[in-house]
C-alpha cells in the first residue's frame, strides 16, 4: 500500500519499546560483629542480614578459620582446644519460597566452601532478611583462655 492508497491519508506503524533490567542484589548490615560468648558452654546465637536481590541468584558462605580460632601457631595437647566448630544454619523467604539450609564451619574454610545455595527459578528477594543461626557444642575439650575469632564472608551473586 502506498501513501495515496491510504484512507484519508493516515498511516499506521508499530513502535517497538524494549529495555533490560540488569540482574543485582545489595546486601544491608554488611558488618555485624556476633559475640559467642562462653565457648566452654554450648550456645547459639542468631543475626538478620538485610538483602535485596531483584533475579534469581547464587550464594556462599566462606570461614577464614573453619571455626572460633584463637590466634596462636602452636599446636595444643588435649583436653585444650585452639579451634571451636560451629554450625550455621540459614533461612530466606523468597518470591518462590524459602531456602534453608545447614553449613558446618570445618566444611566453609575458604577456597573450598562446600556451603553454596541457589534461589529458585525465575525468584526474588527484595527487600528480605536472611537469618543466620550460629550454634556450638561445648563438646570434649576445654578452650584455651583468649580472643578467637573467624571471619565469615557471604558472597551473593544475581543470576539471569
């Protein structure tokens, strides 16, 4: 059809609009400090951690130490312990559920975390809160007096 052809010369197109979303995620309280407190007595202990993610996405928890190390390079003999264990649990509501899940510290040392979890296909979670559960055993061995401390990273990564 030509331009003379038309009724009354008007004229139809289709204007076609498109844009992306980029996948991303932000975490909130980025830095919590969590006090154990008596390592000598079995505990537990919990943190929410604010995070928002607008795709589906991937996440890890890694330990510097593999537990509540103290800081000290000598090796120690029994009844002594240089090293608590712990183990986190973790539960977040997503638009397609929750996802939950437990991680052992030994099994988080970094490089080689075998704590790793995705959300759900074609899920989100804006503006949502991941409870972290952290719990020990007083166990069979006496903690040596002193500062320990591990450094837990939580990596999130949006997936399309």
């Amino acid at each position: 059809m030509t331009v003379s052809d038309a009724k009354g010369g008007s004229q139809d197109i289709a204007i076609t609009v498109v844009t992306t979303v980029k996948p991303s995620c932000s975490i909130s309280n980025t830095s919590p400090v969590i006090d154990f407190g008596d390592l000598s007595k079995s505990g537990s202990v919990s943190v929410k951690i604010g995070l928002s993610c607008n795709s589906r996405f991937k996440f890890v928890f890694s330990s510097q130490n593999g537990g509540l190390a103290l800081g000290i390079s000598k090796p120690v003999r029994a009844p002594f312990l240089a090293k608590v264990p712990y183990t986190l649990s973790y539960n977040l509501d997503t638009s397609a559920g929750a996802v939950a899940d437990l991680c052992y510290s030994d099994n988080m040392i970094d490089g080689t975390s075998a704590c790793v979890s995705e959300t759900p296909p074609n899920s989100s979670a804006i503006s949502k809160s991941l409870t972290l559960g952290f719990h020990w055993e007083s166990g069979e061995g006496v903690p040596l007096a002193g500062a320990y401390r591990d450094v837990l990273a939580f990596r999130v990564s949006p997936r399309l």
